[in-house]
C-alpha cells in the first residue's frame, strides 16, 4: 500500500520564501496509526526524497486532527531565477507513490 492510497488527502504548500510545508491528512485512526508507524515520513526519509539535511526537516504529528506534517527548506528560494514551483504546490506527488 502506498502513502497516496492510505491518506485522504495529501498536499504541500509555501511556507514562507525559504520554506514548503506537506500535509497528510488521514480519515480514519487505523490510516493514521499506519502512517505514523511507517518509515515514509521519517525525517530521514522525507529529507533524502526532497535531497535536503535531515537536521533541516521538522516533523509534526497532530493526533487530534489526525494529521502529519513536515515543514522543510525549498530547494531555491521562492521566485528566484531556477525556482519553479512557486507556490510548492506541486511538491507532495514525490511521496504519494511511496510504499508504507
């Protein structure tokens, strides 16, 4: 099973000019549970997917909400010369594909 099938909804968005943040959104405890006990979302992990410093990712469980969330460096600073995903809109496909 892959990250993209077991989550409701997975996005990432701009979290300032130097920054991107992905949300995980689960719809059940079990997906939830699942999710948070997988390697997937590791900070290694998320940080050897994006190439960045595993020190640089910070990684949040919001158990209420049922959601993860990991916030992390943008690879070139929003609307420089080689950025090309303005508002890291694009950025969580990379990890929808990722088995758990």
């Amino acid at each position: 099973m892959t990250l993209g099938e077991t989550a409701k909804y997975v996005r990432s968005k701009n979290a300032g000019p130097f920054w991107m943040t992905i949300d995980v959104f689960c719809d059940s405890r079990e997906a939830y549970d699942r999710l948070k006990a997988s390697t997937v979302l590791r900070a290694d992990s998320i940080a050897e997917v994006y190439h960045v410093d595993t020190n640089a990712v910070k990684r949040f469980e919001v158990d209420d909400l049922m959601v993860i969330k990991a916030s992390l460096p943008r690879p070139y600073p929003q609307g420089s010369r080689h950025e090309r995903d303005m508002h890291s809109g694009q950025q969580y496909v990379q990890l929808l594909d990722l088995d758990i």
